[in-house]
C-alpha cells in the first residue's frame, strides 16, 4: 500500500512549517545550471574492447539535485540530468530508439534537448517542439518520448534536461548503478546556506566529499569513473536493494540549529491519529459493523476471533487500489462497500481496538526495493501497512485483499519495520514508534508435499500414478482464497493443475480438491487427490525396462552459473517439501539403480539451513523412497553460493534418476 496519505500531509505541514521558519532568512538565487548547455562536440571517450561489446554503454552521466528560494521566497527544487550512451549493436539501436520523458502535474521543464551524434559530427537536435505523447493502452495513461532517427552502431545518443517541482523533503533515492557500465558519473547535491542534506549511501558507494568553492551554498559531490555494471540475471536476488545507491533528505536548519527535520518522530503520533475514529459518527459505524459480523464470540480462541474478523471485512469490502479520499472515510465505505487499502487499515484496526483486542501498527517497506535502515530515518522506508499481535505472534496485511493472519505479502518479511504502540498519558491516548525486526514465517507453516503410489502396467509399458498433494502456507495460499470464485470450468482446469506436473501428457482420473475457500486460508492445508495414467516414463531397452522414477516429483529448478556470483542469495520464502514415492515393483522383476535414489546435500555440514536428502528401503515388493527438501533460511552472502545452490541442483539431479527392471 502507497502511504501517499501519510506522506502529503506530513510532506505540506513540513512545508508550512519550513516557510514559516525559512521565509526569514532566504533569499533569491540563481540555481547553478541556469544557464547550463552543451559542448558543441563532446570530447570522446576511450573504450575498451570488452566495452564495445556491450549493447550500449554510458559514457557520461551527470546529474544535480538544488533546493532553492524563488523571488517569492518559497523553496523549490531543481533537477539536472545529462547523460551520453553509445550504442554499439543493433540491439542498442532497437532499446535507444526512442528517450522517455519524466513528467508529472507538478514539474516544469526549464530546458529539454536531445541529439544523436555519428563519427564526430551532430546528425540531428531535438527540443520541446519535437515530444511527441502517445497514449498507455493498457493504462490509459499519456506519456512522452523523442524518437530518434539515423542511429548506426557507434552512434552518440546526448540528452539532458532541467526541471522545477515542488521539493522533497522526507527522503530521495538515486541509484548511481544499473545493469549498464558507467564510464564518467557526477552527481551534486546542493541546498541554500540555511538548510543541509543528510545522505546515506549503500551497496558499497563511496562517501559524498563537500565542495566548498560555492558561496552561500551546501554542496556535496560524487565524482566517479568505472562504475561496473551489476547485471540484473542473477537468480534469487533483490537486484534493486544490492546496487550501489544512496538515499538523502533535508535535515538542518543551520540558522535554528535545528538538526533531524526529518525523522520517525511524528509519524507514530500522526499514524495514530489518521487510523482511529474519535467522531461520534464514526464511532456508530463501527458499531453497525462489529453487529454484522456473524458467529464472532469471546469463547473463541483469540487467533480465531483476529481470523474470523478479517474474514468478515474483507468478503464484506471490496479493497479498490485507487486515489480517492473518501475510500478512506468510514461513511463511504460502509455504504459503498468499497474502501482503499488505508480504509480497511482503518475499519480493521478501529475494530480490534473497540474489542480491546491488542494490536500495533507496523509500517514497513519491500525488502526488493530497500532494506530499511534504522539508524537513517526517511519516510523511503515507510511503504506498507500491517498490524501486528503480540499475543499470537502474526501480522495481517490489511490491503491484501485475499492475504489472511500469519500471511502477509513475503516481500514485507525478513525486514525491519516500524512498531506503532498505543500509549495512554492521563486521559490522552496517543502512539510512540520504535523500528523491529520482521522475521520471516518458519518453513513449517509452508509445505508442500506429496505421497504418490506407482503400479507398472509391464504389458502395456504405462504407469498408475495415485497422487495425494497437501498445500500449506505460501504454497495454498495461490489457489485456496480464490478457488471458490472460480466458474466450474476454472475450478477443473485448476484440479488438473495441481497434479498435472507429474506428466506432461496426462490421462488425469478422480480429481478431488478440499478446504478451498477462504476461511481455511492459513488453517487447513489445500488437499489434492487423483490419479494419472501415463507411459511417459517408461522406456523399454531390449529385455530391461527403464522407469524414470525421479521425473515424478515434477520439474525441479536448476541453478548454474558460469560467472562469479555477485550478489547475495534472496529466498522469497521459508519452506519445506516432503515427497513419498511408493512403487510396487512387478512380480518377476528386480529393480536395479537403487543407489541413484540416494543423495544427501546439505549447505554446511553442521546445523543445516538448506538441504535435500533421499533415501529407499525396499520391503514386500515395495520400493519406499523418502525425500525432504527444506529452506529455513531466506538470505545468503554470495559467498555460500555453491553450496546453496548445491542443495538447489540436487532436486534437479534427482529427476535424472532412473530404475532398471529386469526379470529374476
């Protein structure tokens, strides 16, 4: 859930709040790339062969961030941004073709131009008059671009642009890497001589250095050549977290001695107040809405009650992702039935909070996008909405409209968080913040798992394949809430789904599906049976037989990588699998193979994180294989990569098992 709410007013009072403080002091100044433009010819730059390689490359980027006062004496902030790529293949010239331009409602472009240089010389200009806007069809939405002509491999594709907008105070992030190497990087920070930025830099950046030849001005500075690229193909990684990057914000008025404008502080307080209802209209709706809600007693257990009330709200309430304010309002949404994601943050916690059910707030962010910081305060990090009970330890994500109590989006676990308590001070209730850690749920509570019993039809050369699936956690949670949505037809093709990895050519027989729906979301596991008559696995090889046993679990990842891995490891989630594989072997037939069935990889040799380990026994003419695939951690230093992907690659090694049967 976007926190736009939370972020524009706290962003409008702090802007109030700075022109009233700042006004005093500030003054009119030119910004420093007023009257910036380009070289005639821009000098050229070296590559290397390995370089000219690459589909593009940029040569030269340079951008400037200026909070500045206006002749009105109100801040605003400017921002410069020139870049030169070649292109050097005809894949280059296709994704270059065209330069997209950022535009919103609140920014004013004080220069745009762009040009295509080839062998030295300028081929063509571009300016305002050459935008041209085209329409989102999927979206609806406008956007604008230039389309560039006479592009040829080798050619200099030059863009820069200044524009005005209203500044950002709670937090910015500038990413200096991509998946693109950058030859010349220059970046500046630049503020009036009464405020000052703080900044944080990640991913290995080296630290900002201050110029000080600007008068009447803060200015920090990146200068850097060589920055490599960080390829965004690495499995399971959160690429966008681990490029080298920074995040600032205003944070001293130097004329006040006023240091940390900007920081968790207030939020806990304004959260508490924007959430719970104290209008007695208000009040009366939620009311009209605890009688409504069926079935709802103090006998049950508490993680029932917590359950059963957001089972309720959300069939009851449609969650609209859309900006409308009076989606928030308690009066719209009990008539419309209809609420944005804050709307039902509210209808829950007001709730929870009449039945003196303990709860706190939690705003937190997606750990593929940052890893939220507690010693560096910025509303960066401030995304999502959860609640959390401390007495039963489980979180719910309010704008998840088929997410249910201990599972909430994946992305927002193995994160920190900030914790929003309720704190009574005499008559005054109100809420103080403090940032904790989000564990990720253990691998018991998602499991997949199989117990799969084989006959062998020796005369037709086909299998019987009886298949019993259980789905938990995470791993229900794709098909359980939706399942009783779905027409007939959906439904079948769905039963078929679920066991149709065994074989890509089924006869599927007997499918039955139960605990569907939503009411067994996190408490009964999604349970699948039937039966699939194939002779995909098996092969006759003059008087043996070959039966690939291994395909049975389905296809299984692999993970190979001829390169060093860069970045660390990134599990979505911590699970288990536990496969049983029962395979009565024919009379007259002796199965031969066996000590392929057996593997044991294992990420460290002692206390385990990850592993893959099978085993057989053979009893009464039954071959027993016993298979557990378990992940209990969710993030790995790229270091431990060759292990962790052993254990990866051994699911994979597994499907290649075969067993031999010939007769006694």
């Amino acid at each position: 859930m976007n926190l736009s709410y939370l972020r524009q007013n706290k962003a409008s009072l702090l802007l109030c709040v700075l022109s009233l403080i700042l006004s005093q002091f500030g003054f009119s100044q030119e910004y420093e790339y007023a009257d910036y433009t380009w070289d005639s010819i821009p000098e050229s730059v070296e590559l290397t062969a390995e370089e000219l390689q690459k589909s593009t490359i940029t040569l030269q980027e340079e951008s400037a961030i200026e909070y500045a006062y206006n002749d009105y004496d109100n801040l605003v902030a400017y921002k410069f941004y020139h870049r030169m790529r070649q292109v050097n293949s005809d894949e280059g010239i296709e994704m270059n073709n065209r330069i997209y331009i950022p535009t919103s409602n609140t920014t004013v472009f004080e220069q745009l131009k762009a040009r295509v240089i080839r062998d030295g010389k300028v081929i063509s200009v571009l300016g305002e008059e050459d935008v041209i806007t085209a329409k989102d069809e999927d979206s609806g939405t406008n956007y604008e671009y230039f389309a560039l002509e006479g592009l040829e491999k080798g050619s200099i594709i030059e863009f820069y642009y200044i524009i005005k907008y209203n500044p950002s105070y709670t937090g910015r992030n500038i990413k200096v890497q991509s998946d693109e190497i950058k030859k010349e990087y220059l970046l500046k920070l630049i503020s009036p001589a009464a405020l000052g930025f703080a900044y944080k830099c990640y991913g290995g950046l080296e630290e900002m250095e201050v110029d000080t030849t600007l008068e009447n001005k803060h200015v920090f500075v990146l200068d850097l050549k060589d920055i490599p690229a960080l390829e965004d193909d690495e499995t399971m990684s959160a690429y966008a977290t681990n490029l080298k990057q920074l995040i600032f914000k205003l944070d001293e008025n130097f004329n006040t001695n006023y240091k940390g404008i900007i920081s968790f502080g207030p939020v806990a307080s304004n959260t508490y107040e924007s959430v719970y209802v104290k209008d007695k209209s208000d009040k009366k709706i939620i009311t009209k809405i605890l009688k409504g809600i069926e079935g709802l007693n103090d006998e049950m257990p508490l993680e029932l009650q917590i359950l059963h009330i957001e089972n309720y709200l959300k069939q009851a309430y449609t969650i609209i992702d859309y900006n409308d304010d009076r989606l928030k309002q308690l009066p719209f949404i009990y008539e419309n039935k209809s609420c944005s994601d804050f709307g039902m943050t509210r209808l829950l916690a007001n709730i929870f909070d009449r039945l003196d059910i303990k709860h706190e707030l939690v705003i937190g962010c997606d750990r593929y996008e940052y890893k939220f910081d507690p010693d560096f305060e910025v509303y960066n990090f401030l995304g999502e909405y959860l609640i959390h009970f401390p007495d039963v330890k489980k979180f719910i994500e309010p704008g998840s409209q088929f997410g249910r109590l201990g599972f909430i989006n994946q992305k927002l676990m193995h994160n920190n968080a900030l914790f929003i308590k309720t704190i009574e001070i005499g008559d005054v209730k109100t809420a103080v913040g403090k940032v904790k850690f989000i564990d990720a749920i253990a691998s018991e509570y998602n499991k997949d798992n199989l117990n799969i019993d084989i006959e062998l039809d020796i005369e037709n050369a086909e299998t019987k394949i009886m298949v019993t699936r259980e789905l938990f956690g995470y791993n229900a949670i794709n098909y359980q809430p939706f399942y009783d949505l779905m027409k007939e037809e959906g439904q079948k093709e769905l039963n078929e789904s679920l066991i149709h990895f065994v074989s890509n050519k089924p006869d599927i027989q007997d499918v039955a599906i139960q605990n569907t729906g939503f009411d067994n979301v996190g408490l009964k596991p999604l349970l699948v049976n039937g039966t699939v008559v194939t002779a995909q696995f098996v092969e006759k090889a003059g008087p043996k037989y070959v039966l690939k046993i291994g395909q049975m679990i389905g296809p299984q990842m692999e993970m190979y990588q001829e390169d060093t891995r860069e970045q660390p490891i990134m599990n979505h989630f911590n699970r288990e699998y536990h496969r049983i594989i029962n395979f009565t072997i024919p009379d007259g037939y002796l199965a031969t193979n066996l000590d392929k069935l057996v593997l044991n990889v294992t990420d460290k040799d002692k206390e385990p994180q990850a592993g893959f380990v099978s085993s057989y026994t053979v009893q009464d003419g039954v071959l027993s294989i016993d298979i557990v695939e378990y992940y209990h951690q969710i993030e790995y230093p790229a270091s431990d990569y060759d292990r962790f992907r052993a254990v990866i690659n051994a699911a994979a090694d597994f499907n290649k098992a075969v067993l031999y049967l010939e007769k006694e």
